[in-house]
C-alpha cells in the first residue's frame, strides 16, 4: 500500500544540491512511495513562549510531519554541523513537550558536500538529535556525497554510475527499513 515520506531538506537556496540529491533518491524507489517536501522556510525562529499558542504555520508543520509514514533528512553541512534552518525546524515540530511530530517515525539521513568529507559531521550531528527524538534512524550505508561536476542534475538523474549504483543500494535498505516500521 501507499507509503508517504515527508522529506526535510537542510538548504533553502535555488540550486541546492541537496535538493538535487533528495529529488535522485526519490527517483530511486518504488512507485507505492510518494515524497513531500516539507516547507522550512516559513517558519518563525522557535521560542518557547510559542509552545503556549502555537503560531499556525507551527501546526501545519507539525500537522504535515504527523501525517507522513516516515522521515528522510538531506542536508548539508554548515560548519561542521546541522544548518541552523533545519534545527529550528526540527525544535519546532519537536515541541511542546510531550507532543512531538517525529516520534517513532522511522527515519534515514544523506547528505551532499563540496567538501571532502561530505555531511558526515553534520550527520552526526543530526542523529544524536534524532536519536533523542525517538526517530528509529537506519545505520547503514552513509550518504557521504562529495559533489563533483555532472553527478547530479536538477531533476535527480546521477551521472555517474558507480553513485547511482551506491544510492539504489541506500534506497533499497531505506525502503526495507520503512516498511518494517511502518504498522498499516
Ligand atoms: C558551508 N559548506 C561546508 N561544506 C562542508 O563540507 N563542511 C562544512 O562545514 C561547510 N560549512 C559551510 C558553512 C556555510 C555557512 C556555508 C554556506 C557552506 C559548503 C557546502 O557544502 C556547500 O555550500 C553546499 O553546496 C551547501 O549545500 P546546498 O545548499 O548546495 O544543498
């Protein structure tokens, strides 16, 4: 049956090669998963004072997470760790307490670099959060991408076989990985 994955991508800029990345991976899996991007950039800075009243675009947000079967993160890394907009996202679908959008939804992280180590601090960063948010995050294989000229364009399509041949493997296990989370 349908499975829905609301994906959270780390960068807002129009050439993103994140949301190149992330639109390659949905590319990747099976016709019964649909994709949605989730909507970061509209949202205020998270303040506590919010978890009293939470603004409405706060709710959607949450509302938007809470539908979906499960997570897939793209982000970059912004030194060396998560880029702001993504944690302030991440805070604000976490709160208030007790009500968090992510809880026990299962979840996979990737990531695409210019730089040689490709997310992976970031990453770490990202799954100590997420561990803590109870997101069962899949271990294995790391999405370290470092970008190269022709790897991937806009609308997904890799160009270098030995990385479309790497993500199908990371595709493959992340579709497993969901669907042994997910209860329908
Ligand atoms: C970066 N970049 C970067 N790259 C990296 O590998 N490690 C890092 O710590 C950082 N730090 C960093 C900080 C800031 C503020 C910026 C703007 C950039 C470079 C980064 O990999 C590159 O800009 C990517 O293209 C960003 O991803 P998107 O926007 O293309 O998805």
């Amino acid at each position: 049956s349908a499975i829905k994955i609301a994906v959270l991508i780390g960068s807002l800029r129009k050439e993103s090669l994140n949301h190149k990345l992330a639109k390659a991976l949905e590319r990747l899996a099976p016709h019964e998963f649909s994709f949605e991007h989730v909507r970061i950039d509209n949202l205020p800075f998270y303040n506590q004072d919010f978890d009293s009243d939470y603004p409405p675009v706060c709710r959607q947000l949450k509302e938007q997470i809470k539908s979906a079967d499960a997570l897939l993160f793209v982000t970059p890394e912004y030194n060396r760790s998560v880029p702001g907009v993504l944690k302030n996202a991440i805070d604000i679908a976490s709160r208030p307490y007790g009500a968090s959008a992510f809880a026990g939804k299962a979840g996979a992280v990737a990531g695409i670099s210019v730089g040689a180590t490709g997310t992976a601090l970031a990453q770490q960063h990202l799954r100590n959060i997420l561990a803590y948010l109870d997101v069962p995050l899949m271990g294995q294989p790391e999405v370290f991408v470092k970008y190269s000229d022709g790897l991937i364009d806009q609308d997904g399509n890799i160009g270098v076989e030995s990385t479309k041949k790497f993500l199908q493997e990371f595709v493959d296990r992340y579709v497993d990985w969901v669907r042994r989370h997910v209860h329908t």
